[in-house]
C-alpha cells in the first residue's frame, strides 16, 4: 500500500476524525481484525500561523506555508497527500504546482459525488474565508452545479461558532439547532438540495447521511474515500 501523508492540525478534532476514517474503510475492506493498515504519516501545522496569515490577507505566506509542511510530509516519505481541512484549498493549484508528491483535493472529491447523486445546488457551510470565496463554485459549476453560501450575517455567526466551539472540540445540542436553522432558511430561500459540509469539523457534529431532507455531503469521508483508493491501488 501507498504511504498516506496527511496536513492536520487544522483542526485537531478533524485530524483525528480522518485517522480514524481511514482505519475504519481499512477495516471494512479487509475484514475486522486485519492488521494489514497503510503507514499514515500526519504533519499537524500551526493553526494560529495559517489563520493569522489569512486573517493579515498574506495568502503567498499561507500557501507557502502549506508547502513546506507538504514537503516536509514527502522527506518522511509520503507517497501522496492530502490537506484534511477545505480552507486551505483557496490555495490548491498554487500548492499542487509547488509540490512534487501527488495532491487529492477535498473540493475536486466532493463535486464527484456531488454529480454522481444527481445534485445541482449546494449549499455551503464552512470557515468565513470558504464560504465568502469561489474555490467550490469554481470547480462544481464546472459540472453546472450551482454552490450558494448563506447571507453575511449568517457567514459570520458560522464562522464564530467554528472557531470558538467545534475547532477546540465543543460540540453543542444547542448549536446543531442553530446551524440546522441556517440550513432550513437556505433551503426555503435559495432551493437548496444538499449542503457541503465545508469545513471537517461538521461531519463530527452531523453525522447522519440526511438532515431537513436533503444530503449533507461529509466531506472528510468522501476525501478518505479517495485517499484509500488511492493509498491501495498499484
């Protein structure tokens, strides 16, 4: 099998949340019981130094950062690798033309699946610097699959939620009713059919397949879908 590199740290709780993904599919495929896992190297970055470069609009520092944690994943020996955070990704062309490992993108995995069900308009939740850019909308309207962030108010309140709850490990009752509410406003004002859940840390907190009627596509295991095909093929 194929060394698996992983970026984390951004969060934690997703980081462990991917390892154990990965675990689990392994299990499956093998029967429980296998010992037969894939070496997983995990490089967990320095949240407050990407953050900080983003919040400072220095997006040269935060991708160059990125790659050098990459590069540092290949000298371990990682044979490819992936970023188990979506933020990130505002900088992934520039990224994977700066490394020399193969790269899967979360967002790239996500509109597959988002074609293969059939779906044609996201919507998407995720950290302020996701939801007010057009890295999903880009590669999804590629396949004519509209993506559509909630309104201003509703970005910040999810983004405070994110960094001040689910990114330290706080998943509140109280908060899934909240964010559940955002969700139905978007259904009932823009049609929603599904919503990306854009940032790795809702998979923790909504972990059915559907919520309000419509699929929220878990992006961390469609992500680790691909990173096991990838870390078994020949």
């Amino acid at each position: 099998m194929k060394s698996i590199g992983i970026i984390g740290g951004l969060g934690p709780e997703a980081t462990v949340d991917y390892y154990k993904e990965i675990i689990s599919q392994i299990n499956t495929l093998n029967g429980n019981g296998s010992l037969n896992y894939p070496e997983i190297i995990v490089y967990s970055v320095n949240m407050a130094t990407f953050i900080g470069r983003l919040e400072k609009k220095d997006y040269t520092g935060a991708a160059g950062y990125i790659v050098e944690c990459i590069s540092k994943l290949e000298l371990a020996g990682a044979d490819f690798a992936v970023i188990s955070a979506n933020t990130p990704h505002l900088f992934f062309d520039e990224i994977r033309e700066k490394v020399t490992i193969p790269l899967i993108s979360i967002v790239e995995a996500c509109k597959t699946r988002a074609k293969q069900t059939g779906l044609k308009r996201c919507g998407l939740f995720g950290t302020k610097f996701t939801m007010n850019a057009s890295f999903f909308s880009d590669v999804f309207g590629r396949d004519n699959i509209e993506v559509i962030s909630p309104d201003s108010d509703d970005i910040n309140r999810i983004n405070e939620l994110l960094f001040t709850e689910l990114e330290i490990g706080i998943f509140k009752e109280s908060t899934q009713t909240e964010l559940l509410g955002i969700v139905q406003k978007m259904i009932d004002k823009h049609g929603i059919d599904s919503l990306i859940q854009g940032c790795t840390e809702f998979p923790i907190m909504f972990t059915e397949e559907k919520y309000l009627g419509i699929p929220f596509l878990n992006t961390t295991r469609i992500h680790v879908d691909e990173m096991v095909k990838k870390s078994m093929s020949s």
